[in-house]
C-alpha cells in the first residue's frame, strides 16, 4: 500500500477542468455525480447539439446545472465556430465565460461543427488573447493518409506550438494530453501554455481498449512510454499540468455496439463519480508496479494536480474553501448509474473493479445508486 | 473500375489457407460459406476447445467438415503443445497431416493453450523438419512492459528468424501478417518461410477498428503503411505470399460486448462467405486510391496470390481442377448468417457494404441467406 500515507489526508477540494454534462435528462443523471466524485469546481464543456455558440445560451445551460446541484461552480465555455466573433469574445468575458474549445472537425463526439481551418479563428484568438480568455484545444489532426487515431495528437502539435507563436500571450490548455510527446511541447511552451490530464489516461494504454468498449475514448490511450511519461507528469508538481477528466457520459446502448447491429462504439469513458478514487488509485498502482516512487507523490504534488493548479491557471477560488478527505478504503466500483425513468444508464470505467480508495467529509459522499 | 479488365476472368479455383470453422452449431453454419467465398481448398485451424493435439481428434474433426461440405479439401493442422511429441509428428505425417499451429500464450481466441517457451519444441520442429511438416506461426509475443498489440508482431520477429536458422529446412508460415517489418522478415528468409494474409487487412487499419467491434481482430490492423506494404506484397507475384482469410466466426453476443454488461470484444473477423470478393474488390479500392497501379495486378499474380503459391508451398494440388469465373457486379454484403435454429448469428465483414465483385461458375454461388 505504497500511499497509505495519505489516509486521512485532507485537501482542497478537488476541480475538474474538463467535464461533459451534456443535456436533458443525460445532465439531471450526471450533473450531481460532480461532487460524488469529490470536485466543487468544473469546467463544462460545449459539444451539445447543436453546440453552445452563443453567450446567451452558455448563461442559460449554466443556470440549468445551478439548479440541479448548486453546490458546484460552473465555468462555461463556447464552442469555437463562425458564429463566434470577436464581438461574441467581448460579451462572453463580459458575462463571465471562461473559455472558447475548440474542435477539430470530425475528430470525437459532437464535432462536426469543429474546425477545419485555424487562420480563419486568429482574429478571434487576437481577441481572447486581448480579453485574456482560455483557449481549449482538443488537440488531435483529423485522420488523413498516415494520420491516425495514434498520432493524431503529435501532428497537431505543430498547430498548437504555432499558435502560441502567433498569440504569445494566449491561455492555451491543451485538453486531455495522451503522449509523452505532447507532455514536451507543453514544457517547452510558456507558463500560459498548460495540459489537462485525465483519470483514465493514467490506467490505459492501447492494450486496453482493443476489445474492451467501456475503455475506448478519444484521445485513445497511448504506448506504455506515454502512460509512464502521463503518470510521472502527473506528480511532478509543474503547474502546468493538472486533472481534467474529460468524463464522457454515452447510453451504455452507444457503447455496446451491438444493440443497433453496427458494431459502432462511442468514444468516451465515464469517471465523474470516482474522479478522486480513480486518481489516487492509479497512482497507488503506478507505485506498486515501480512506474512511480511512492516519494515522488506528495500532499503537495497531489493537491497541485487535482485541483490547485488548475484554479490558478483558470484564475478561479473555492468561495466556500471546502475539504476534502481521502481515505484508504476498498471499494468496488458500481456498475452505472441509471436515471430513475430507467431509460437510460451510463457504466462506469473500471465497474466491478476494485478502487482502493474514497473520498469523504460532511459535504462528499460515493454514490451509493448501483445497477 | 481498374479492375474491369478482370470481368469474366477465369482463375483456377482459390485456395484458402487459414481457415476457423470451429465445432457444433458454429461449424454447421460456416463450413457451407467456403465454397461461398469461392474456395475448395483450406487449412484448417486447431484451436478448438480443448484445442486439437492428437492424430485422431483431427482426423475425426475432418470427417466432420467433409460430412458437412464434401466439395473441399481440408488440410488438417494439430496445435502445438506439450502433448504433440515427435512421434505425434511422424504419426501425423502418415496421417496426411499438414502442419501444426503454433500459438503464443494468452494472444488470441482459444490460445490459452499455447506457447509460452520456444525452446521445449525444439526436438518437435527438428521431428517437423525431417518429416517435411508445416510450423504455422502465429506470430505476436504476449503484451510486456513495452509490447503492445501494436508492436507485437514487430516483436516476435527475432523468434521467427531464430527458428528459421535452427530449422532451415522447416517450412514456416508466419500467419497473417500485417506489418511493414514482417512482410520484410519474411522476404530476407528462404524460400521455405513464407506468410499468409488476409482479405480483411487489405482494407483496415487502427482507425477502422477503433470503435467498431466488426473491424477487431488480432493481429489488429497497423498504420496506412503497413496496409500498403500488405497490399504491393498481395500482388507482387512474390510466391512467398499468399491468401489465408483468417475467418474468424462469432456469435454476434460476443462482438457486442455490451450483451454481457462487460464491454469486451471477441477478436476477430468473418469474411469466408466473400473471400474472393473481397480480395479484388480491396484491390481496386486500392487502385482508385492510387495506392496500387492496375498494371501491378495481372491475372498471374492475382491466381497466384489467391491460390496457386499456397498450393505449391503446401505442396497440395485441386485434383478436380475446378475453375472460377470473376464478375464485375455490384452486390450488398449481407448482414450476417444464422443458424436455422434461429440461435446462432454470425456479422458478415463490411456488412451493408458495397462489393464490386462476386465469383461465379456452375460450382460457386454467393450466399444467398441473409439477415
């Protein structure tokens, strides 16, 4: 039990930089699972259907999650398109928006409205970088003669290190990074450069999607190299890199496959219930498996990771400054979560597995619905 | 069309030299599809449950096959285990047996049987090579620390060149090859090292099967330049390189994944019914590509590809010497094929799918079930 040490550790609560809430009743399942994971603070992102292009609809989905879970801060975000405007840019910062994400067309879930052509966008990057307004990049190339779904991240990394040439002074996120070497080009940029990372990034490689539905997401998970050189930046302590899971909520139907004879599978895993769990754990394994030394995870690395570099970063405070305790208990993780009509039910990464660890205080419970 | 000039064409009957037709039920519904697929020659697979390790098992097994569908010829193979001794070998021999699988542990469907040390069978390869037997490699190491399903090939390279020094004379096939470096091991080593390759890897690479359950198999398909390396092999006229389907049935609950509540994917491909088809249509697909010239595929290497250079490395000859005729005409891949029991379901590759081609002659009938 190489982190046994941090039984009983109290934390910042947790944030989570990269969350999927979706809409309807998918976001009534969801949206309360936020804090069951242990995180107070998100950042959602804007692949609905159609995609969040307007200020007016970004304020509007965020009153939507207020009201299922007001116990959550809801950083908002467009989704970059031509309706988004340097004019829009002003608005948005004005009206408290955070970011502007940006998909490259046809990459993932709901991004057929991504974009297809960067330069069109610089009057609008020159804008966010004057508002000082996040840029969010899916950082992926679209499949193409030798690009696939394994170097789709490192051909984009050109486009990224120039655009930080262009805008110098633009916040750039690169969103859920799976390769040591977008982990490079992320350290070679400025500090207003940074990368999300997510739960099961630190679990995955290849191997493990190839065959298994419930661990297929875009970005796909990597080589072994990438795992170690994601795991081993998770803990270094550089404020650059920190948690964002990119949970990705499908109807379990989506992820069969099967159901509509297609044998298609959505991309995305579900964490949002365990972030916290799933994090720890991973780490706990890396340290068993000698990937990590159980040195080089400390309170402080951890509590950087999981929330407190991002909060800087995105320029953001916990108000409530809220705690969070981890504690070294087995637990089994629940099969899905299933909304009360019974329509619909979304499976958890690692269901059935063991997680050896849960979050706990007056405010944090696991969730307790189980299949 | 580039391929237009093949319209008509008559071709000795094809050969296909990596067949599953497993047992029971599942043997029933897929022996009729190999004459569908426009074969009257296979080599048939051993990895049954328990796997085939005795003269007899195969022997009956074939009795079976030919029962079911007395137009083909079967050429058995036992799977290589502690059990296949060298006097299994020299009983085998006499028993018209023509070679023997051998699969690495733990890599592929029903292979927990198989291979974790090379060395132990050394005196059977020596028994193999006196008595002029097949070794038929399926060659992938198990996943380690760096070794992935990406590289696995790649990284059983060294066993097979090792082999082939030990046992010159020993004939080898290194079964469905997918990559670049195999084809090229595989090159540099004698003419008594030869590969097989597959309909569904002329198609395919890792962007096919991520997120679709009916495009995974092992070895999963590579990079675009290992398709293209597969494809100029195909028709190089190299008689070191030849057909082998790999058709691999599942009941369509085990590509769903999602029928268990698991997620996980049974590997592998089912093309028996449109082997032939599927050869030259990916052929010309590639040429509409420009990643073959039409000029590179003629009739001779075409015939050798899908037979002849098989039948000679087997040393095997169709003694009806059938013929089949290739037609340029578009048909629909069906769904799948079902048991009259109503079930057995098993999805056909490319299901819904448009095919250029379809074979014909008094002999060969596409299939005509459909879902």
């Amino acid at each position: 039990m190489p982190l046994e040490k941090f039984d009983g550790l109290e934390l910042s609560a947790p944030s989570d930089f990269h969350v999927h809430l979706r809409d309807g009743e998918m976001m009534r399942l969801v949206t309360p699972t936020i804090r069951q994971g242990g995180n107070n603070i998100v950042f959602v992102m804007p692949n609905l259907v159609p995609p969040i292009t307007t200020v007016q609809r970004a304020l509007d989905y965020q009153k939507q999650l207020q009201s299922i879970e007001p116990a959550v801060k809801y950083l908002m975000s467009l989704y970059l398109h031509p309706d988004v405007t340097p004019e829009v840019i002003r608005e948005a910062k004005k009206a408290g928006i955070a970011g502007v994400k940006s998909y490259p067309a046809g990459v993932t879930t709901n991004s057929s409205s991504g974009v297809v052509d960067y330069e069109q966008f610089y009057p609008v990057f020159k804008a966010m970088e004057e508002e000082d307004m996040i840029l969010n990049l899916h950082g992926e190339s679209p499949s193409g003669p030798d690009i696939t779904v394994l170097n789709a991240e490192e051909a984009f990394l050109p486009t990224l290190l120039d655009l930080h040439k262009r805008f110098p002074n633009l916040r750039i996120i690169l969103e859920h990074c799976t390769t040591a070497a977008a982990i490079e080009a992320v350290k070679e940029c400025g500090d207003n450069v940074a990368a999300t990372i997510t739960a099961h990034h630190l679990y995955l490689t290849v191997d493990d999607w190839a065959g298994d539905a419930f661990c297929f997401c875009k970005p796909v998970a990597k080589l072994p190299k990438d795992k170690r050189a994601i795991l081993k930046i998770a803990v270094s302590g550089n404020p650059k890199f920190f948690f964002g899971s990119d949970s990705a909520p499908h109807p379990v139907e989506a992820k069969h496959g099967g159901a509509s004879g297609k044998g298609k599978i959505a991309a995305g895993v579900f964490t949002q219930p365990y972030t916290t769990p799933y994090v720890v754990d991973a780490l706990e394994r890396a340290c068993e498996k000698r990937l990590l030394s159980e040195d080089q995870v400390t309170k402080e690395k951890l509590e950087g990771f999981l929330g407190g570099f991002g909060r800087a970063f995105y320029k953001v405070s916990d108000d409530r400054q809220e705690r969070m305790v981890l504690k070294k208990q087995k637990t089994i993780v629940a099969e899905s979560i299933r909304a009360e009509s019974g329509n619909l039910e979304v499976v958890n990464f690692r269901k059935g597995e063991e997680l050896g660890w849960t979050v706990a205080s007056s405010s944090y419970k696991l969730p307790t619905k189980s299949r």
